[in-house]
C-alpha cells in the first residue's frame, strides 16, 4: 500500500471533495484516500511521457496537463474518472513566456505582433484559441518580470513583478478588465488560485484574497 509520505509530490490539487484528494508524483497522477490515516492511493496513472505540470478538480472533472515544451491537457470525469478530454494546444513553444493550467484550458503569455511593446494573454481550449488581453511593455521598466497566468472559472489572473511591486491584472473571459490589485515593496511575492479566491501575498505576511465570483476584497491582512 502506498502512502502520500512515501512520495515525491510534484504537484496537487488545491482543494478536495472531503474524499478524494489528487496530486502528481513527476511522472504520475494520483488519487489519495483521505479518509484513510495513511492518505493510502486509490487510483492512479502511471509511466506518463512527461512530467506533471500542474493538476486541479473543478465540480465532475479533474484534470492534469504535462509538458513545458509542448503542454497536453488531460481531462477526467468525477466521480468514474473516465478520460473524457486529452489534447494540445496549439502553441508556438518559441514565443512563450509563461503558462498557466485550469479547467478545460490552457493559458499562455507569449510574444505577439509586436514583442518589444506588448505580450499577448491567449487562452487555448481543446477547439480553438482566444486572445484574452495585450499586455503592455513599458521601456522604462526594464526590470519587469510576468508570472504564470491563474486560469480561474471565467477570468485570468496576470502577476507581474517589478521592482519590488507586486501586481495583478485581472481580466474576464470575455476580454473585458477586472481591474486589478497590488501589494508594493513585497518580499516573496505569489499568486495562487483556491476555487473561487484568488490568494497574493508575500513572506512579510502580507495577505490578499479577492472573491472572484463577488469581485470583492474577501480578505486584507498582515500577519
């Protein structure tokens, strides 16, 4: 019997069903018993061809994705786990920055038409792709640095890093913008998603969480 302890978790999904709790042992995806005290594994997939990238549940799917170079989604049925969705997007590995995973998507941050005035957020699904945003360049921050998109249930989450301001730009599916929130002079900065909340914070304690569905401050603390 193989127990979470006696692994390598490379990646997890952020939240459970109070049953069963999925996370990826590099080359693996696995589903962990957590009624079981030894979190025993249930049911996995093995001898992948790439390494997990990333792996998350939303509702009757779960879902991984695999591959930095060429990314390939796989989709689940809750509760059977039936493979229901396994594709690529069609992505030109060259002009990627940055990628970010969720529910029955791909995001990618790469150079558009014009690189060195703007980047553009393009959201592949398994049947077509979307520009989302187009995500300026100023010359006079040559220390900008965009982290990985947040794929949340009809919006994106765009972090960038720039002398020690942390910001996040928020923009619907529809392209339409969220705003956006900010924490500056941050120390460790990071950018998650946990279901409907979008979490930024730093090592300072400082902590942030917008409701996404409500597009409210939930949360604005220092610890």
């Amino acid at each position: 019997m193989t127990a979470a302890w006696d692994l390598s978790l490379s990646a997890f999904a952020s939240d459970f069903d109070g049953e069963t709790w999925f996370a990826a042992d590099r080359n693996s995806v696995l589903a962990f018993d957590t009624l079981d005290s030894r979190l025993r594994v249930m049911w996995r997939v093995d001898r992948l061809d790439e390494a997990v990238l990333a792996i998350g549940r939303a509702g009757r799917v779960m879902w991984f994705c695999l591959g930095q170079q060429e990314p390939e989604y796989w989709g689940y049925e809750l509760p059977k786990l039936v493979l229901r969705d396994r594709w690529r997007p069609a992505l030109n590995a060259e002009s990627v920055l940055r990628l970010g995973f969720g529910t029955g998507a791909v995001a990618a941050i790469q150079a558009g038409p014009e690189p060195d005035r703007r980047l553009d957020l393009t959201s592949y699904s398994a049947k077509s792709a979307c520009l989302v945003a187009e995500l300026p360049i100023s010359k006079g921050s040559p220390s900008l640095e965009f982290g990985a998109p947040v794929v949340g249930n009809g919006w994106f989450a765009v972090p960038t890093f720039d002398a020690g301001r942390l910001e996040v730009r928020l923009v619907a599916a529809s392209a339409k913008p969220l705003g956006y929130l900010a924490i500056d002079d941050a120390c460790g900065p990071f950018v998650s998603r946990h279901g409907a909340h979008l979490v930024l914070g730093d090592r300072r304690g400082r902590l942030v969480v917008a409701d996404m569905e409500s597009l409210r401050i939930a949360r604005n603390a220092r610890f």
